[in-house]
C-alpha cells in the first residue's frame, strides 16, 4: 500500500460531490495515509479564493495525515509557451501544472474525433507547451504526462514521437526539479494496451533523474489513495522509484 497521496480534488471544483474537507481527511486517516494534498483545480485566477476556503477548513479538522493545500494549475489553453493561468503562486504547498485543454484550441477531447487540430498541428503545439511547462521551476509536479496526448492522436501512429518529445522533457524537469505524477485516473482513459506500456512514460523520466510521485486525482472519497493502475505501471520499473512527498515540497 502506498501512504500518501499528492493529488486530490474537492466539492469546490463542481464535479467531486462528497468531496468535502473533513471527508477528505476522515478518509485520509481511515486508510492510515501519512500525507496527502488537497489540489483542486484552478482554472483562472479568481479560482484562488477556494484555497483559501480550503485552508481554513484544514485547520478545522483534527487529522492525523500531514495535509498540504496546493493546487492543480491549469495551462494556459490560448498560449503554447506552457504558461500557467496564474502566476500568483504563492502561498500553495504543492503546485501542479494539469492539461485540460488542447493549446490555441481550448477544448478537451474525450476521443481523437473531438479533437479539432489535424494530428500534426496537435503535435507542435504539446510539445512547445509541455517544454515549457517543465522548464518553469515554480511548478512542484507534472499532472498525468501523457493523458491529453492519448485523447487527442492515435497512439499507434504517434507514441514513438511523443516518447522523443518526453525524453527532451524529461532533461528539462530534472534541471528545473519538476516531478512527474504517477496519476491512478490515467489508466480508466487508456485502453488495455495502453495501460500496460504507460510505464515507459515514466522509465524516461527516471532514467533522466526526474522524482516520481502518486496521486490518485480522487474526485471521490472512495477513491483516495486507490493505486491499482499505478501499481501496474510500478511493477515495470526499479523498486522504490517513488519519492516520498517532503522530496517535493522541499526541492
């Protein structure tokens, strides 16, 4: 089992119902977790006000499990230079930088029919984004690598282009210190066969020095700290090749 879980969203983002904060850390402590992090999504600027709400509300729960407030912050979905929506940072535990829209379009695809960019065009516009992304050493954690990549283009065509697009990343998180998520949601938008070579993704960025780190991105309290996809992925890679989370927060 793992004991900690960096990548939790709450009620505050409008598709987690149950998610509240004293169910969040009721669930935390039931299943003896020794850390987690509450990052509900910020989609623009004023979104901030929620962790402040959230903050507030930690305080007010007598938990056991170290809980740090943080954020999912969005990539700016008009730019492909990998900018967030905010630069306001300051003040969250654990920043981490999500995907949720294709850049220059501002859609996310649930299949490649939605995806409204020609394969190649798609292609440019995550790679400048994702090199920029990693190259900003504010950002503690890369959110689900990969994930808008398999929704918008054919894997079967692209997955060896993208594997070099991830090698030239890689290089970059390990000189800014940006960790990559091993993200449980992942595997339910992978097909089976996808699932059981995700972990390349990941080998990459070890073999380029880059910190690994789980998160659940639970939008359900029955979902916190579930891993059966990651433990998947872990089998192909070398024994404890999970950073502990005060590797992230203190880098």
């Amino acid at each position: 089992m793992l004991d900690y879980d960096l990548h939790i969203h709450t009620e505050y983002c409008g598709h987690a119902g149950g998610m509240t904060i004293p169910a969040i850390c009721h669930q935390a402590d039931y299943l003896g977790l020794s850390a987690i992090a509450i990052t509900d999504h910020i989609f623009k600027p004023s979104d901030w006000a929620f962790v402040e709400k959230i903050r507030a509300e930690v305080k007010a729960c007598n938990t056991h499990c170290k809980v740090y407030v943080g954020a999912e912050v969005d990539v700016d979905a008009m730019h492909t230079d990998g900018r967030l929506v905010t630069d306001d940072l300051d003040g969250l535990d654990i920043v981490i930088a999500g995907y949720h829209y294709v850049p220059t379009v501002g859609n996310y695809p649930r299949s490649i029919e939605e995806n409204p960019l020609e394969a190649e065009e798609f292609m440019k516009v995550w790679t400048s984004s994702l090199l920029g992304v990693v190259s900003n050493p504010n950002i503690h954690t890369l959110a689900h690598p990969g994930r808008l990549l398999a929704a918008s283009v054919d894997l079967d065509v692209y997955f060896d282009d993208a594997m070099a697009v991830f090698e030239q990343a890689a290089k970059l998180s390990t000189e800014n210190h940006v960790a990559w998520e091993l993200n449980e949601l992942s595997g339910y938008r992978l097909s089976h066969y996808w699932q059981e070579h995700w972990w390349q993704i990941s080998q990459i960025a070890l073999d380029a020095g880059v910190k690994l780190v789980y998160g659940s991105d639970a939008h359900q309290p029955e979902a916190i700290g579930m891993h059966n996809f990651v433990d998947l992925v872990r089998e192909k890679l070398t024994k404890h090749s999970l950073a502990r989370p005060e590797e992230l927060v203190e880098k």
